[in-house]
C-alpha cells in the first residue's frame, strides 16, 4: 500500500461522498490497516436501501450491487 503520512482525503468525509448508511460501518482513520479493514468490511456488508431498488430492471444495470459501499470488484 502506498500512503503519505498526513495525508488527507477529503472524499471519505463530511465534505466527500458519503451517506448516513455508510456512517454505521464504523470505518476509522487510526492507521491504513485498520481503515483497509473497515473498507473491505463495508464493500461486503448489504444494504436493505439499495437492495430494494435492486441490481437490474429489464436488463439494465442500475447500480453495481446492493452493498452499503459499491466499488467494481
């Protein structure tokens, strides 16, 4: 992993791309291995949200998945 010390990634927070599902993940900044960790964690957890609006509609892709953080596998 690559990394600068101090570094600081304005899309993860309040100001980023976030919504108040991804807030109960409990995803930290302590270190990378524990925010790798909570990532990871999160592209496998379900969303009820998401999984109602489902995957495909008549053949269409609407979203990536149905998890609570979509990222291409």
């Amino acid at each position: 992993m690559y990394y600068l010390p101090y570094a600081t990634s304005l899309r993860l927070s309040d100001l980023g791309y976030t919504n108040k599902s991804q807030s109960n993940l409990g995803i930290t900044f302590n270190d990378l291995h524990e925010y790798v960790a909570g990532l990871k964690r999160a592209i496998k957890t379900p969303s009820e949200e998401y999984a109602r609006i489902g995957v495909e509609k008549d053949g269409k892709r609407l979203q990536i998945n149905s998890n609570v953080l979509q990222i291409e596998k």
